[in-house]
C-alpha cells in the first residue's frame, strides 16, 4: 500500500503484455507497458510528451470528437485524413500534409464507421511514418468484439521502427468507472514516459490494479469477453431485425462490422440535425454524423450505439426513432 | 459503474466540503470540489491552465523537489524564495521577483521546516496575490498532524479575492497507493477546472471514490486520524528520546512542529552528503537538506521521518545513523 511504480504495478503489466501478444500479437514486455486511466489520459501523456504547439496531427475523419479536442487542446493542428471501407487512407493524408508528427488511428475498429484498416494501408501507414519520423497512435479498443470479417492483429506487431504507441482501455472491456487503460511504448521511448509520469501524477492506484490483475490472471476477463460478445451479438441482431421492421423508408443501417456501433443513413429529405434532435428528445441517444467529420462532410446519418442498450430498450428506441423519422419524412418537401 | 462527472463522485465531493469546512474553515460547497489522483496531479492540471511558459512561480525554500520537478517541466522559472520560522516571507518574494504567477505553500505543515506560517505573512500573501494578480496554491498536507502550537485555519479561509487554489491528499491520509485527492477551486475557475479534466482524463475511478465516501462519512476517517496522532505521537517521543541518547553531539533535532518529520542538524565537520550517503547504505532513508533548496543555502542537515518507520526501527535507525556520525566526526579535521 505504500508505494508504486511509475510504469504501473508488474503484475498487471506482466499479465496484459502476456495477453496482448496472444490475442493481438502486440510484441512487447512488461518494461514497455504503462498502465494509465484510459485512452484520453494515455493520448494526453504522449501529446505531451511528443507534440510541440502548432505541430500537424492526422486524425480519422470521421472520428471520435474527445481525441479530436485533445489534440486540439494541445495547440495540434488537426488535419482530418479521410476513412473508407479500408480505413484511413494514407495517400489522402500525404497529399493533405505530408509532414505530419503523429497519426491516430483505430486500425482494428473504425469509429464511428465500423471498419478495418487494410493490410496494405497498414503497410503504407508505417512506410509514411518511417519517412517522416512520424508516431502512429494505435487506439486498439473494442478489438475483440468483432462482428464481421476476419481479425487483423494490431497494427503494432508489423512495426520494426519503434514508431507505432499501441492503446487500449480497460474502462471499454469491463466498465467506463474503473478508470484503467495502459499503452505500450516502443522501448527507446519508455525511460522519458516514466519519468513523465511520475512527475505529473506519481502512479496508478495499486488497489485497483492489483484487483485487475486478478482478474485477468483467473481468468475471468476472457469470460466475460466471450460473455459480451454473445450479448452484443443479441444486441445487433434486435438492432438489425427491428430497423429492417420499422425503418424501412427512413433511414439504412450499415452492417455490423467491428465496434459496437453502426451507422443508419437518413433518407433523402430528413434532415440530420433535427433527426438527432428529436430522437433525443425521445431519449434516444444517437450522435450526428457531421459531429465526428472534421474536414469532409457525408450523407446524413446517426451513430448508433449497442454498447448501454438492453434489447428490450433497442426494439423500442428503433420504433420510437421510427416515428420520429416519419413525422420528419411527412414534412419533407 | 457506466459514467462519471468530470469534477468527481458527488456525494465524496459534499463529504469533502462538510469535513475542511468544519476541520480546516476552508469555504466552498461541494460545486468548488475536483477529485484529483494528488496533490502532484492537482498542481498539474491548474499548472496547465494557468501557466505560460517563462512564467515566474515563488517556491518555498526550501521546499518539496517533486513539486519544483513539475513546475520546472512545465517551463516555469522557479523563484526560490526563503522560509524561516514564521513561514514563507512575502517581502522576500517581493525583492526577488515581483511579478509572479503563481506561488506554492504548504502554510499549516512547511515541508521539510514543520513550521506554520504565521497570520501576519498569510495575509501578506493574500496583499501580494490581489496586487498581482497572482494565484496561491495552498498544499494542505498533513495539517490535521500537528504535534505543538495552535493550529489555524486553512489560509483558503482568509482569501476573499479568490485567489487561493486549496489542495489535500488521501495519499498522505490514509495510503500512497490509494491516488485519490482534491482541489477547491475559486468558484470563477470551476467551469475551465471541469472541462480541462473531461479532456484531459475524463472523470476519477467511481468505485474507488464511493469506497472512500462511505469511509469518510461513516466516521472512520476521524477516527482514523486520531488513531494515527497517537502512533506519530508515539514515533516522534521515539525518535527524540533516542536522539538525546545517541545522537548527541553529533546531530541536533529540531522539535516536531506539523508534520512528521524533523531537521536533524550536522555538527560542525560532518558533511552532509557523506553522512546522507552512508545512511542510506545502512538502509536508513533521509533526505539531505541541500537536495530541497533551491536558491539559498543552508547548514548541513538530513531529512528524518517518522511517517513509514516503526518505533522499533526508529530506535535502530538513530543507534545505526549515530555510528555512521561518529564515525564520520572521527575523521573530521
């Protein structure tokens, strides 16, 4: 109880760097991994550590608006790099701003739009940061919960530069309170990291990690990983089944790909903003599109979430949202 | 276990208020209260809000080096300025560098000195910050561990301009390891404070916050405190005790004030990196006194603390120290 180590309690940075490399065949010891209290703090300690004011970052457009705020928040100049059905495109990036310091990307996991980023973007991503010595931030969240297609390892285990800083938070897997994350650093870059943190916060609470730890090594994460697979799984399915019912006319879902989320394009003449308004005013919480877009703008459509839904509460928000898109639709010119 | 407020867990923050309120006179309700992991992530997130680079911050002289680590990586030149028996001394600051920032003092506990700063200078400094434009950050470590003189109220509790940022650590309370702590922060500051944390990091761990509510407000927390007044009490008869016995001659003990350690003065000829350096290889944990100043100069002493030693180590640790002294003096021309 009375100290800890910067890097994190060994343990749990033993049990975590043991669990990455078999499920995601990230290549690293325990001495290159950093536990943190999630993907913002562990974003904000290397921002701070590797971004100077006015630095250009490359961020997914679309993407997740808090890491978007952050950077921002750091003095970067964020240059939205576009997101197909392959993932960031690098060529777009480099005609964009070539010299960038540092890309974000969610390789396994696109948020918002659901998909995974190509082998061969993976290979250009890190040809362009070898080139330009810049960082690529792995945010490899919600990786093992995939509902199409096959799994890619992270991106981290094709880099033999040092120049890929792999993410991931347990505040996703098991709940948003505990507050634990950890990233793994590539190795020239962990001595700087410690002493980084612990002068701005000393270490990570050891009660909680050592909980953690214990719960990884009995195996109770992979359970409950497999137990919520099967969940979400019945989560889409309700999702998919009542859209098809209900939506028909007013508004397409995509199909779930990885993440707990997809997108449901607006029929022409519903407009987004008023479509996300009134939903929420019928407390269906949803996100507008054009909220995560950066630099493009896209159809008009709404993020929608199965991750703090019951089934129960996704058939009848579907058929709620129904109504609401019909009472736009009947108005549409 | 789903969300969090980015300035913490409520009803710990109400506890929080009701308890400095009625133990410290420090004036804030619950609204003015972020939970933070300490006092070192405290002085962070306002350094990242209120400091520019090249800005000037008065430091107690001497005075904690993790807390002059930090201000330093965050580009501020810091301004030593000297503290005698009575505390920091405005005037002091005031001939060295007018126009600071920013000033840190621990005014009920002076860290490593245990002297109190006196009504006088407190409002002095209160004079100095209005003038300014200056912020205080009082660190109130340990200010419930008085061992002589009167206790006063938290200098938070004199400040009617606002300028006073009021900062405490269940770290130093209960466990290190715990990483839970808090600011109150003037009212107009409250509404940055909360977005910069939701940026930054989002909210603190809820299990760990509602775990420590409930100590707190099922009076263990008092209890607690009073249970550990007895053993400091304890420790520090200890040590003195056998200082007289042993040390006499060779290093002189400055009384326990607040907190829990004491100045163990050097005879003359005993230098005090040898004697630090020898200690430490007998396993005895001091701090030399001149790796806590800053721009002055002080007569040879070490550090000694009472706050992880049991009596019965103590007893060994100054029949041990008096040896390495003695034999030190020996050599002494």
């Amino acid at each position: 109880l009375t100290h800890g180590e910067p890097l994190g309690f060994r343990p749990l940075r033993e049990a975590i760097a043991h669990q990455i490399a078999a499920e995601r065949g990230v290549r690293c010891t325990a001495d290159e991994v950093l536990i943190t209290s999630g993907t913002q703090a562990s974003l904000d300690l290397m921002a701070r550590l590797l971004l100077d004011p006015s630095d250009r970052v490359w961020m997914e457009d679309p993407g997740y608006v808090g890491i978007t705020s952050l950077l921002r928040a750091h003095g970067a100049e964020v240059v939205g790099v576009e997101v197909d059905s392959d993932g960031i495109d690098c060529e777009v990036g480099r005609r964009r701003c070539r010299s960038a310091r540092l890309v974000y990307v969610t390789p396994s996991c696109q948020f918002p739009l659901g998909c995974t980023l190509s082998l061969q973007r993976r290979l250009a991503l890190l040809d362009w940061a070898l080139e330009e010595g810049a960082w690529i931030f792995e945010d490899d969240y919600d990786s093992q919960l995939r509902f199409a297609g096959r799994p890619l390892a992270a991106l981290q285990s094709l880099d033999t530069s040092g120049a890929v800083i792999y993410s991931n938070s347990f505040n996703k897997m098991l709940f948003t309170s505990l507050r634990l994350g950890f990233l793994v650093v590539p190795e020239h870059l962990i001595d700087a990291v410690a002493a980084a943190r612990s002068v701005i916060d000393r270490f990570p609470s050891v009660p909680d990690q050592a909980t953690l730890c214990e719960f990884i090594t009995q195996g109770h994460m992979e359970q409950h990983m497999r137990r919520m697979r099967e969940l979400y799984e019945l989560r889409f399915e309700t999702l998919m089944r009542s859209a098809r019912r209900y939506l028909d006319g007013f508004m397409e879902l995509s199909s779930p790909g990885a993440g707990l989320q997809v997108i449901g394009w607006l029929a022409p003449g519903i407009g987004e903003d008023e479509a996300w308004h009134q939903a929420a005013e019928q407390g269906i919480s949803t996100i507008a599109l054009s909220q995560l877009t950066i630099d493009r703008s896209m159809p008009a459509g709404l993020v929608l979430g199965v991750g703090s839904a019951s089934v129960r509460g996704i058939s009848r928000g579907v058929r709620q949202l129904a109504q609401v898109l019909r009472r736009l639709r009947s108005r549409a010119p």
